[in-house]
C-alpha cells in the first residue's frame, strides 16, 4: 500500500502531466518505492517536499533555426530542464533525437537528480536536447545546428550552474561544436560542459565511463549474491556509446558478448563480437549494425531491434533507449534463463519487465545506479577543470570503479534497511532521494 501523501501526490501529478506518460513513468516508479521512507517522516509532507521535488525548477524552451548544406532553413525545439539543484549545480547531458519532447527530458531530468545524488558527488539534476536528427546530417549541418543552439542556451549555464553533456545522438563531434560556441561568446574556459575532447579540457575515461561503470557494478552485484561473472554470456543492446564500452570492459572481464543491435536490428555472434569492428561500424563511420557479418565474416544480423532478447543469455545489459524492454521480452528473457539484467540505458524497462525480473528473482540494477558511471567521471571532469590538471586514465579509472563499488554497497544496504535486500529499485529510489531530501529541508521551503 503506498503511503497516503505518496498516493495524493502521484494521482495529482497522472491528472496534471497525462500527455508526459514517460514522466510519469519515472515518477511512479521512484514514488511508490518511497512509501516506506514517508511512513517514517510525516515532516516531509508539512514542508510540502514531494510537490515541490517533482516539479522541475526551470525549464527553458527555444526555437534552434539552422540553414542545411543547401542553403534552406529549418527550424528545431530545444529545451533544458533544470531539474533540482539542492545538493549541487544542475548537470546531466544533452539528447538530440527525434523523439526528444518535454516529457521525455523531465523523465530524464527527475532519473538524472537521483542518479547524481547516488553517485555521492554535489551535483544537481538537469537534462536537455532537442528534436533534431543528427542521423544523415553532414558535419558542417551538425555544427551549424550546435552553434545556434549554443546561442541561446550559452546564457542558462555555467561550471558552477548548469553543466551539460553528451546523451544519445550527441558525442565528442557535437561537444566539441557545443564548447566551441560557449567560449566564443563568454570568452570563458573551464567547466561548463563535459565530455570534452583530451586536446581541451576532457577527462580520460569519459568516453568510456558509463559502459565500464555499469559493468563495474554488474560484477559487484553479481559476486555479491555469490556469482562469478568470467565465463557467462551476454546480450547488449545498442551500439553506441554506452553499449560499446560496456561490451568492451565485458570482455575484459571473461564476458562473451555474443549480440548487439541498434534501432533497426541486431547481430548474433556465438564466437564473440569483434568490437573493433562495431567500433568502425558505428562510431567512425556512423553506419548500420546490419555491415557487421559481411565486414567481420562471420555472425548473422536479424532486422528488429527487440529481438535481441530473444537470445538465451546470462546477462542482459539494455544500454539503448527507454521502454526498449517489455513484459513480453522480459519474460522470455526468464524462460532462456537470465541470471541478471542491469539498465545501462535510462529507463530501458518498462514497469512491468521490471516487475517480472525482480518477481523471477534476476538481480535487477536499475539505470539510477547502474550507469552513473558517466556522470561520476563527468564530475572528475569538472574538478580537473577546476584544478587545471589532467589525470592519468588509471587513475580516473580506479576511482570509477571505487565509486561504482561505492554505490553498490549503498542500494544493497539501502534496500535491506528499508525494503526486501536483492530490491535494488527501491534502495536506489530511496537513497537517491533521502540526500536530496535532507538538502532541500535544509535549505528552506521556497
Ligand atoms: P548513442 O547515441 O551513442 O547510441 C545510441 C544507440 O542506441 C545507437 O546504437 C542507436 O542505434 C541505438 N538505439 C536507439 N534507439 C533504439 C531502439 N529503439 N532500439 C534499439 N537500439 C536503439 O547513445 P548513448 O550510448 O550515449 O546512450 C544510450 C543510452 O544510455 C540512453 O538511454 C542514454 O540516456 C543512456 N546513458 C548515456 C550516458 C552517456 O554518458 N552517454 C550516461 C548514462 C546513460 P542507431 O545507430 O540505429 O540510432
Ligand atoms: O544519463 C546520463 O547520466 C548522461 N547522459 C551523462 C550525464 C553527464 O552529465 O555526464
């Protein structure tokens, strides 16, 4: 039974942001696994905590005009959700992708606040983008893009107010533009993106961050329920940022990752992906996964991107987009045996696959917890800025891995404490929120 302050705010939020369903998503989910916590502080509600925590700060809306290669003007809706700042500057990427609307970024942003308050950093929540479509855009058309975007948003952040980043669609090529036109028009260095290129200012390890962080915590759940991760095998979807480098520390790890996909299909390959050769595929050549079997000579591609999780596997790592996992995929997912699945995407799993993973008793890590890795390295970014000095990538590495170790002692110990131990979810929620609790209960009720 969900408290009663949890149920009223919730059924107020359904009728306010009905057209928003992945917010309220991600507000469900978050709300009903804090019962527990509002049983034990009625204070919470006098100060009005969760009205006020589930609306964002600010959001800014703005027109992107752009001209294409042939000189003909278009028009894209950009926005940045500043989300809640309590415990420390706004910071979360930036997503550029057709679908990008204002409920998607607020589903973002709210997950983004919680995540950056597990990953024990003083970082806020924000998260931004735009319904632009870098897919078929040719470098000069994606830098025009980021500059105008830039022009406008140049104003709303700041190191120490507001720091974006990358997200889908939006890598070093896009940070790179987006950094370059921040500093033309304040003249001012230093933090206020991150994700930045070695040559200028970027942290070593951040490209690789959220995909070897979600392993790092892979491992650690799985050998503390007493597994061994060498030797089983896994399916990933997506082939982008994070997908790529989780694959990558996976088979460092003794993991045979034997699929991948992207939005249209996937590769199936018993021996083993060649990475080097999805590395080529996807990130150089910004082409489809389908090149794979051709190009590696061996594997085979299967178009549809979901039927990825129809392989038997041990691990199932979603690292591509929201709700790209349903109850259908979950439950075949059981029945071929899954052992665990940890969200490297943001959200991947829609309510119900959740529900069936945790009910079937897969470990189950949520994307709050199992990709901050990201963001930890994106605040070892800001403090290198801060400091002028660039760290070695071992070191930045090992503290990663501390960090990812860190936060999985925290949701095991926080779902113990307060609700049943292997429920991740919730002592993610939970410890996620009570440190933003007690900052804005601090902080004043306005
Ligand atoms: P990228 O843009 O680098 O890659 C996205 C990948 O997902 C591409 O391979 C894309 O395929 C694929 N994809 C998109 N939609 C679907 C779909 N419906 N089904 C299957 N595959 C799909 O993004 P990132 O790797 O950076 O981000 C992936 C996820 O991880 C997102 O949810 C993001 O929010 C999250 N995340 C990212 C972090 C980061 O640091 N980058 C940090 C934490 C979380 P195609 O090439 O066909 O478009
Ligand atoms: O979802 C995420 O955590 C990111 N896209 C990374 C955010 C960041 O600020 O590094």
């Amino acid at each position: 039974m969900a408290n009663a302050y949890i149920a009223r705010v919730l059924s107020e939020l359904e009728s306010r942001y009905y057209h928003e369903p992945e917010f309220l998503q991600a507000a469900r989910e978050m709300l009903l696994s804090l019962s527990p916590v509002f049983d034990q502080h009625p204070e919470f509600e006098r100060a009005g905590l969760l009205e006020r925590f589930v609306e964002p700060e600010r959001v800014l809306i703005f027109r992107v005009p752009w001209v294409d290669d042939a000189g003909r003007a278009h028009v894209n809706r950009a926005y940045r959700v500043q989300f809640n700042s309590a415990i420390g500057p706004y910071k979360g990427g930036l997503r550029f992708h057709p679908s990008v609307t204002l409920g998607i970024l607020k589903f973002l942003a709210l997950e983004q606040t919680l995540k950056n308050s597990l990953t024990g950093m003083p970082l806020g929540g924000g998260k931004g983008g735009s319904d632009f479509d870098p897919k078929g855009k040719s470098d000069n058309e994606v830098m025009r893009f980021c500059q105008s975007m830039m022009n406008e948003l140049y104003r709303h952040i700041g190191a120490d107010t507001d720091v974006p980043a990358g997200d889908v669609g939006v890598g070093a090529r896009e940070i790179g533009y987006l950094y370059g036109q921040f500093k033309r028009l304040t003249a001012l260095n230093g933090g206020a993106i991150t994700g930045k290129g070695l040559s200028y200012g970027g942290s070593q390890a951040r490209t690789e961050a959220t995909g070897y962080g979600l392993m790092y915590l892979t491992d650690a759940m799985l050998r503390h329920n007493g597994m061994d991760i060498q030797g089983m095998r896994a399916v990933f979807s997506g082939s982008g940022n994070v997908s790529i480098y989780a694959a990558e520390k996976a088979a460092q790890q003794g993991v045979r990752v034997i699929a991948m996909s992207d939005s249209l299909g996937f590769i199936h390959d018993e021996a083993g992906v060649d990475l080097n050769v999805v590395k080529q595929i996807k990130l150089k050549e910004r082409g489809r996964i389908s090149e794979y079997p051709a190009r590696a000579g061996r594997g085979a591609y299967r178009e549809g991107a979901s039927g990825v999780w129809e392989l038997a596997c041990d691990l199932a790592l979603p690292c591509a987009m929201q709700n790209e996992l349903d109850g259908r995929s979950a439950a075949r997912l059981i029945a071929n045996g899954v052992r665990a699945v940890a969200e490297g995407a943001n959200m991947p799993c829609t309510l119900e696959a959740t529900a069936l993973f945790q009910d079937a008793g897969v470990l189950f890590a949520s994307g709050k917890a199992a990709n901050a890795g990201g963001v930890a390295v994106s605040a070892l970014e800001m403090s290198q800025n801060s400091q002028r000095l660039s760290w070695r990538f071992d070191a930045v590495d090992g503290e990663l891995r501390d960090i990812m170790n860190r936060i999985f002692d925290t949701i095991s110990r926080t779902a113990r404490q307060y609700a049943t131990p292997q429920d991740y979810v919730a002592g993610a929620n939970i410890a996620g929120f009570l440190k933003v609790a007690e900052a804005m209960m601090a902080q004043g009720q306005v």
